[in-house]
C-alpha cells in the first residue's frame, strides 16, 4: 500500500481539508553531482564540477504529508500547550492524530515528528547545520536563496535549504535572540547578539538591507585549538609558537592582527594555554569567545542598552588587580586608547588584544590614526599577524589557508614606531621562518627566567620537543595540564 494511501485511510470529512495544498516555509532542493567529497553530522559534502554543495539530511514529505505537518505546526503555534522537550512534541502529535482520526505509519510519524521537533524546540531547518561543529559560519543571504556554510575544510558551501518567505527568517532569527530580549523589527533593523552556546549572530533587514533580511551566524570550536594543533595544521610553525610560549609567561603585551575570519582569535585562545596557572586574569570583551583555561579568571561584556562599552569595562580593570589583561577586539578609538593605557599604566604583566589589519606596520599607522601617539605605541612589546589566504591548486581548486605571516617585535626609533620582523612568510617555501632575534623580547626573557640570552635558544629548542609531545593532547584542558611537565 503506497505511503499517501496510509495516510488518507483514516481521513474524515473533518479533516479532509488537511489535503488543500499548503506552501512549505522551505525547500529542499534536489542536488545533482558527479563526487561525494565527505560526509559529516548534518549530511555530506558532495561536488559538481568545481563546484560543492552540503545536501543536508532533511526528511523527505510528500505532498499530503507536507499539508499534514503544516496543519499540525500551525495548530502547534496556536496551542497553549507548552513545549519544553521532545516528548512534548511527541505527545502533542499524538493527541493530535487520535483526535482527528489519523493513522500515521512508522517512517511518517518519525519524519514529521523530526520537522516539528525543529520548530518548536530548534530553529527549523538550521537545526542539523548548528548542531554540526564542522562549520564556521552559517549564512541566510535572502528569501529563495540557498542557505551557505563555511566548512573548516571545504570552505564555502552551497546547501540543499531555501527559506522561502522574510516572515520565516525573522522569526527564525527572532526566536535566537530572544532570551537576550532582542529582536529584528522596522525599528531595530539591525541585530547583533551572542547566542546560547557562545555563537554570533549578525542580522539586517529592510531598509538597510536592499538585498532582502540576511543573517551570519558564526560558530566557535567547544573545544578549542590547542598549540600544538596549531602548529600541526601548519598556522604556525613550531619554532614560532615555542618563542611565544616564552614570551607569554614574561611581562610580555601582544597585539594579533590579521584579515576578517583569519582566525585571531582562534590563536589568542591557544596562547592562554602558556599563561601561569595561578596568576589573576580579568578578560574584557564584546561577544564572549575566548574560553581560558586558568582557574582565577574574572570574564567581563559589554552592555549596549546599559551604555557600558569595552573601553569602560578595560578602564574598570584598573580597580581589579590583574596579573594579565585580555581585550577581546579593538575596534574603534576609545578601545584602542583604553587598551594602549593598560600597558602604559603597568597595571598588569601583559596586555593581549585582536586588531584588524594586514601588516604589523599597518597595525601601528591603524592606531597612529586612532590618535595613539608613537611613544605610546612602544609599550606594545610584540605585534603577530595572521591570514586567511587564498590558493588555487594545479587543477584549479580553490582553497583557503590560515597563516601567521609575521610576528615582530615593536621598537622605538627617531622615526617613530616601527615593526621589526622576527619571524616572516616565506611564500615560496610556504613556511614562517625565523628573520632575526628579538632584543626587547629576549631582554624580558632573560630576566623572567633568570638565565643569559644564550641559553634563550636552548629554552625554545625544550618548548619545540615539548609542543611534539603534546599533540595527541587534543583537548584543551589536557594540554594546559600537560604544558608545564612537558617542558620540564
């Protein structure tokens, strides 16, 4: 008996009317391809020619099945039921089918018992792709258009998925951010918010956005990179990361520059894994991301609606003892300016932030511009950029790289502020290598360490072996556990 026959067995003339064509709130598109690349939590990555798309496992309805779940979702919203965990959503589909007379066999009530699942506890069809850590980013652009994700692999995706109507994607971002008491209307067009699970959300509508309501929603790793990983997956080179170890348990200020998703922040957490254990660590920030593994840590946000910005939360660290200061993202003057005077203030031992910008010198003219005169510029010790970097491969895939380019070491000089190269990219050879040794740096390490600078180079050789140690330690955790033994 085919699956709709089921279906209409039971039908009164009651319910006859669930069979009107009712129009789906998205679409899942059928995706022709030659290759399946990967496969991974929400569905699997597959190609096209040059071309890749994520079909995203989404429960296939016929017709009639499509009008019942819509009847149902609808009669769902309408409901003063409360819906708190999935065995509600059971028993309201339940109760539901018994009262209209409608026989459901096993794979239709387990397909649509999933779709209303996703709408009443979940964010309809963005469910599978926010509950799969895979992906960075995930991307409503407009109505009737495929919703993207950027893989940590595979880079940008095409999905299977449409929303099909801006009433949908409001309300599917409105329901994100409404435990913050946020919402996307005609009067607050745009929206920036932090989700449960530390995620950001970014939306805008009409009338700034001519293009139709978008969203981004940018997830982070639960468990962040470690050093080691870091260096593994070639961002860095073990050489480079065993001189930051040094230089991130002296009195050491780093600034991380680098383009948009060029992962700074991803290399700002690992460094913490360096930091003492024991010592007093006051993080300011925008949008909670960085997740430190220390045990005295006072995590601080900004409040918009409260007018408490993240220059004014960096001022107030002033009264709190910090052995170390952490900025989250400098973006403006007033950030900029309250972070430069942490350092010049000597509150804390080390002052560390995220900056955009392509170059170390670039860095240093940005904050030039912000007002920042250049003598204050020489309290920042060591400025590290890094780069999300394009490449097309001999049979013209094209592929991105995260890559620290540069660490330099600022210095002071009758010009002014400049950056001196102490590890630079070699291009040709795909490698950071080192350029000079650092005099500032290794004068702040000699003296932490109580030890002559020529035993500096035998110290990082210790880190290099130690990093190789500790890359089976994948959690994050572990490694913080671990660094200190290793190097012993």
């Amino acid at each position: 008996m085919a699956t709709d026959e089921v279906l209409g067995m039971f039908l009164s003339e009651k319910t006859c009317v669930l069979f009107m064509k009712k129009e789906a709130e998205f679409t899942v598109k059928q995706v022709a391809y030659s290759k399946k690349l990967s496969e991974c939590k929400s569905g699997e990555v597959v190609a096209q020619k040059e071309k890749r798309f994520l079909v995203v496992n989404i429960p296939e309805l016929s017709e009639k099945e499509n009008n019942l779940f819509m009847t149902i979702l609808e009669e769902l919203k309408r409901s003063e039921k409360q819906i708190r965990v999935k065995a509600d959503v059971y028993f309201f589909l339940k109760d539901y089918c018994l009262e209209n007379m409608i026989l459901l066999n096993k794979n239709q009530r387990e397909k649509i018992l999933e779709l209303l699942e996703w709408e009443a506890l979940g964010e309809s069809a963005l469910t599978p792709l926010l509950c799969d850590p895979i992906f960075e980013e995930i991307v409503i652009n407009s109505p009737k258009k495929p919703v993207m994700v950027y893989h940590r692999t595979f880079g940008w995706l095409t999905t299977n998925i449409e929303f099909n109507s801006e009433d949908k994607i409001r309300t599917i971002i409105n329901k994100m951010a409404a435990p913050l008491g946020r919402q996307l209307s005609y009067q607050s067009p745009m929206l920036n918010a932090v989700l449960k699970d530390g995620s950001r959300l970014n939306a805008s509508m009409h009338p700034i956005a001519f293009s139709g309501i978008n969203a981004t929603i940018r997830k982070f790793k639960e468990n962040p990179f470690t050093p080691a990983e870091l260096a593994e997956c070639g961002t860095i080179s073990k050489e480079a990361m065993s001189f930051l170890w040094l230089a991130m348990q002296t009195s050491c200020s780093i600034l991380i520059c680098g383009n948009t998703g060029s992962g700074k922040t991803t290399t700002l957490n690992a460094l913490f894994c360096f930091l003492p254990k024991e010592e007093r660590i006051v993080c300011a920030e925008e949008t909670p991301e960085l997740m430190l593994p220390q045990s005295h840590v006072i995590k601080l946000n900004t409040a918009e609606q409260m007018d408490i910005t993240l220059g004014s939360l960096v001022d107030n660290t002033f009264r709190m003892r910090p052995d170390r200061v952490i900025v989250g993202e400098i973006r403006n003057k007033e950030e900029a300016t309250a972070f430069i005077n942490t350092m010049l203030a000597g509150q804390a031992k080390g002052s560390y932030a995220t900056f955009h910008a392509e170059s170390a010198q670039e860095a240093l003219q940005r904050l030039c511009s912000f007002g920042i005169s250049e003598r204050s510029l020489a309290s920042l010790d060591l400025i590290v950029v890094q780069k999300r970097i394009s490449k097309v491969t001999a049979t013209g895939t094209r592929k991105e790289e995260r890559k620290v380019t540069e660490i330099c070491e600022v210095k002071k000089t009758t010009d002014g502020a400049i950056a001196r190269a102490l590890f630079e990219f070699d291009y040709e050879n795909n490698s950071l290598v080192r350029a000079e040794q650092g005099e500032r740096i290794n004068e702040k390490i000699s003296r932490t360490f109580c030890c002559t600078k020529s035993l500096i180079t035998k110290m990082e050789k210790r880190r290099v072996k130690a990093l190789e140690k500790l890359k089976n330690k994948s959690e994050f955790m572990d490694f913080f556990a671990g660094a200190e033994e290793a190097i012993r």
